[in-house]
C-alpha cells in the first residue's frame, strides 16, 4: 500500500496541468479584455449611451412582436360607443300598500294583486298619488271586478288590465286634482285563485 501512495505523489497526473493551463489561459483573456478597453481608441469602445440605446430598441422590438403576437391571437377589441347627450328623466316609483283581492266577472276565482305606480313627470303625481289613495284603491277594486279569467290571461291581458287601471286612475287624478300624470301601471304580484 505504502507503494501505492508513493507512485500517485510522483506521477502527480495529469488534472493539475490541465488546471493550471485553465487558470494561465484564463488570465491572459481577462488581461487581453481589460487591456483593449483601456488602450483601444475611443471609436471602438460602444459607449455607455449607445450600448443602452441598443438595449433598449432590443426592448422596445420584442414588445412591440408581443404586442403585435397577442393581438393576432386576440378577439377582436371591443370598443364602447359614446352615450348620447339626451334629456333623461328619473322614473318615480309609488307601491300601494297591501294587496287589491276582488272576485272577477262571471267567475268563482278571485284575483289578487299587488300594485305599484310610475311616472317621469315630478312628485307632485305621487303626492296626489298618496292623498288620494283610499279612493284610488276604491277604483282599483272596480276596474279589477271588471275582467274576466279569460280577459287576463297571457302577457296581452295583463297588461290590457295595467293599461285599463292606469286609464282609470288617471281619470280618477284629474277629477280630483285637475292632473293624471301615471304612466305605467306595474304588477308586484298576481296570484289568481
């Protein structure tokens, strides 16, 4: 064994040349590269300036590929159309309280409905609305009483019976205050037993 150790110590091998070859050949290129930028006349060296220039159009071309690769692949851009700069008018709203339940014409069955009232015109509507509300139910009950089964059924009797209310409470406002105003009738619920 000990002659073992002694043949390995001798020869050395050969990794510690390559190594030292590496490190001697590493040194030379580091002094070569220092040496030109510091000897090497101006008009080679790129400057600072130019090299952060070239860096940055490099960005600026692979954004721009991106950007024109998403877009290919992209739905195409949805775009918003301006409103229009029209007078709006506010929708103000009046719920009766309660239900309306009145039996209908020529029929067992009752209807029972809940009711609410709009109009654009101003508040006064709804004031009058509300001063008004015991007598406009009282109406309310009779235009309902007026329909038959078959007269509400589908969407068209339905609102054939919004519009008919609506007809009648307006007539009702006027009498007793010189103005209408509702424009809509609206239904919260309907249940026809």
């Amino acid at each position: 064994m000990a002659e073992e150790n002694e043949d390995e110590k001798k020869s050395g091998g050969l990794m510690p040349l390559l190594k030292r070859i590496g490190l001697f050949g590493g040194m030379i290129t580091i002094g070569l590269v220092v040496g030109y930028f510091f000897f090497a006349p101006a008009s080679d060296v790129i400057e600072k300036e130019e090299l952060e220039e070239m860096i940055e159009r490099s960005i600026e071309e692979r954004e721009a590929e991106k950007q024109a690769e998403e877009d290919a692949n992209a739905d195409p851009e949805k775009v918003s159309k301006d409103t229009p700069e029209e007078e709006t008018f506010e929708t103000i709203y009046y719920e009766f309280a309660g239900t309306f339940t009145t039996n209908l014409a020529n029929s067992r069955k009752m209807l029972q409905l809940g009711l609410a009232v709009s109009t654009q015109y101003d508040d006064t509507v709804m004031v009058n609305v509300e001063a008004h509300e015991l007598g406009l139910r009282s109406v309310i009950l009779q235009r309902i009483g007026n329909f038959s089964e078959e007269d509400i059924k589908g969407e068209a009797g339905r609102k054939t019976l919004a519009n008919s209310i609506r007809d009648a409470l307006n007539a009702e406002l006027e009498e007793l205050e010189g103005f209408g105003g509702i424009e809509k009738v609206h239904f919260t619920s309907l249940v026809l037993q």
